[in-house]
C-alpha cells in the first residue's frame, strides 16, 4: 500500500520540485547590458592610452601658457629689429654752416710782481718807471747759484754718492757725497759764489769743515781739510781758495769729501756741476 498524508493528501513528487530547481533562471543583466565595459586586458589598454592622451594635452597646455608669459620671440623683422634698423639708417645730425658755440669766459687779468727791495729803491732814485726787465734781473743771481764748479783744479772720484761698504766699519752706509783724490795740502776752491756759514772742527766725523751757503736752499760743503784759510760770515766768490785737502777727522787718507745739500738734504753733486 501506498502511503497517504495525515491529511489524506497525497505528496508531489520531489521530481516536480527538483525540475523547478533546476530550470534555468533569466540571467541577470551584465556590465555588458548596462553599457559599462567588460573586465578584462581590452579594459586595461583603453585606460592607459586615455592616461596618455591627457598627458599629451596637459603638457601642450603648458607649453602655451610659458609661451604667453615668455612673449613673443625676437624675429629678424620684429618691431624691436625694425626700430635698430631704422635708428642705424638715419644720417647723422650736423650743425648748420653758420652755427656757433659761445660759453662764459672769466675776466683774466696780469699785473707786474712787486719788486725786491734793492730794485725798489734804485728805480725811486732814478725816478724812472720798473721795466718788467727788473724782476728777471733781480732772478739772475738765483739762476747762477743752481750751478755748481769744481771745488779741485783735477777732479777724480773715488767713492760715488749712494750706498756702499763703509771703509771704517765694513757695515753698509750711505755715502753723503762724493770723495775726491786730493793729496795733503791740495788746494780746495769753493764750488760757487756765496757766504761761509761754518768753518770749523765737525763733531761727527768731518774733521775740520767748511760750508758755503749759496742761497735758495743750496749749500756746498768740503770735509777732512788740513787747515782753514776762511772765516764764518766771509763772502767768497765760485773758485776762491778755501782750504787745503787732508785727512782729519773719520778718514783712512788725504782726500775730499765733497757734498751738495738742497734744503738741508744731501744729495748727488755730480747732478749740480
């Protein structure tokens, strides 16, 4: 017998049930039926070349936007060139025949010097007008002294002016002057026209010494002389005797040492005779 339900209703087959189960179902809308791209590698290389292409545009954009704010490049016919060209084409200004420049000149005016006081007093006694002669005249005397003589009848030097090895203590010195050849008691003239302003035993190695002042700062002195044969305040004229040669004083033999001094600075003689 065929079992029955409690209810007295007979079961359906599982087959029925089993059928419904496996009856195929409608298929769900895929990507592909709502318009949206398969996964998959044709995915993949539409993305890259997308990513590509913006790349390209973002690098042209900013290619643009340099070479707005760069400004335009300078071309050979840009309105710049055009300007120089037309600049260096334009013929040079030039001044008409009769033009001239005229500026300011300062008042300039000359008058004599005053005289000396020997040249004042001979033009009032004479009761004549200064030609301008009488200052180049009173100049002269000046001019003669800035030359120097020969203070021995043969000169011979034996030590020029300037540095060398002392004969006295070896050591380097510098040479005031310039030493002569002269033997004991040769005759010693005075270099120029001028008045004795010493003559007498020096302290510092001179021996007995004469100077002569030849005015304007020029004087000329004669050192290590055997005897004196002149006075401090005597006038002497260029060539006088002075004084005999010797060797007083800080000297290892008869000689003259000779010196020119400008404004109380010993300098080369050989550059005043």
């Amino acid at each position: 017998m065929t079992s029955s339900s409690p209810h007295g209703r007979r079961r359906k087959p599982a087959s029925g049930l089993l059928s419904r189960t496996a009856a195929p179902t409608t298929p769900r809308a895929t990507p592909q039926h709502r318009g949206m791209p398969a996964a998959g590698p044709g995915r993949g290389r539409r993305k890259q070349v997308t990513a590509a292409a913006t790349l390209s545009v973002a690098a042209m954009l900013t290619a643009a936007l340099t070479a707005a704010h760069a400004g335009p490049a300078p071309t050979g016919t840009g309105p710049a060139v055009q300007a120089a060209a037309t600049t260096a084409t334009v013929a040079p200004v030039q001044a008409s025949a009769g033009a001239s420049i005229s500026y300011e000149r300062p008042a300039v005016t000359t008058e004599q010097a005053p005289l000396p006081v020997q040249a004042k007093t001979q033009v009032a006694a004479s009761g004549a007008a200064a030609p301008k002669v009488a200052a180049a005249a009173a100049a002269a005397p000046a001019a003669a002294s800035s030359r120097l003589g020969a203070p021995l009848a043969n000169m011979s030097v034996t030590s020029p002016f300037g540095i060398r090895s002392s004969p006295i203590s070896g050591s380097g010195e510098l040479h005031t002057g310039l030493d002569l050849v002269a033997a004991c008691q040769t005759a010693v003239f005075a270099a120029g026209a001028g008045t004795v302003v010493e003559a007498g035993w020096s302290p510092y190695g001179g021996g007995n010494r004469i100077v002569v002042d030849h005015g304007n700062g020029l004087k000329s002195t004669y050192n290590h002389l055997a005897s004196i044969e002149t006075s401090v305040g005597a006038t002497v004229a260029a060539g006088q005797r002075l004084a005999a040669a010797g060797t007083t004083g800080a000297s290892t033999g008869c000689h003259l040492h000779f010196e020119v001094l400008l404004n109380g600075q010993t300098v080369n003689p050989q550059g005043w005779m």
